[in-house]
C-alpha cells in the first residue's frame, strides 16, 4: 500500500481559502503538513509540493519570481488574485499550475 504527504505552503495575507484547505481531511493514503509565512521564505518554498500565494498586500511578480526560483521542479503553484493583479505576471505565468480569481466563495473553494 503506497502513502502520499503533501507539504501545503501558505504565502500572503491570510485567506479563508487557507483555513478550508486546512480543514479539509485526506483523501485515503495520504497526509498533509501547512507551513505558512506572509511574505515569501524560499526554504519553506523548496520544502513545498503546493504553495498556495494570496496576492493582496504582495509585490506580485517579485514574490512570484521568488517562490519559483525556490520551488521544487515537481511543486505546484497557485496563485489567489484579483483580475488586475494577472496582467503584471504575464513573464512568469508558464510556472503556475493556476489561478483562483478573488472572491471566491465558499462553494468554489470546496
């Protein structure tokens, strides 16, 4: 029988996204450690299999470039963002998994 650990990497101002990944049980086989930290810290990025960075409050391309310089080849970034704050990014955008567009509700986080 295999077993997975996932590392979630938090960045940014807190977020209820935050919290709802955290509360949310694994899936059977595998388990999950948080770290988190508001501005980017890259040991905790290279540690990280997701990280997950809310962008308000943030110097986005400057913390983004940051956790992707730090990040393992095999780790996933998300990034939580106003509409606004995508464009500015358009050079580093190849290495995010993603982007969850602020505000999200409740229903979409789960």
């Amino acid at each position: 029988m295999y077993h997975c650990h996932i590392q979630f990497y938090f960045v940014g101002s807190p977020h209820m996204a935050f919290d709802q990944i955290k509360g949310m049980p694994p899936l059977d086989h595998f388990s999950h450690s948080f770290s988190e930290s508001i501005q980017p810290e890259e040991t905790l990025a290279a540690q990280a299999d997701v990280i997950l960075m809310h962008l308000t409050g943030q110097d986005p391309e400057r913390d983004v470039r940051t956790l992707i310089s730090a990040m393992p080849d095999k780790a996933e970034l998300i990034l939580l963002a106003d509409k606004a704050q995508i464009a500015p990014l358009s050079g580093c955008l190849e290495a995010v998994a993603d982007i969850w567009t602020l505000p999200l509700s409740k229903d979409e986080l789960r």
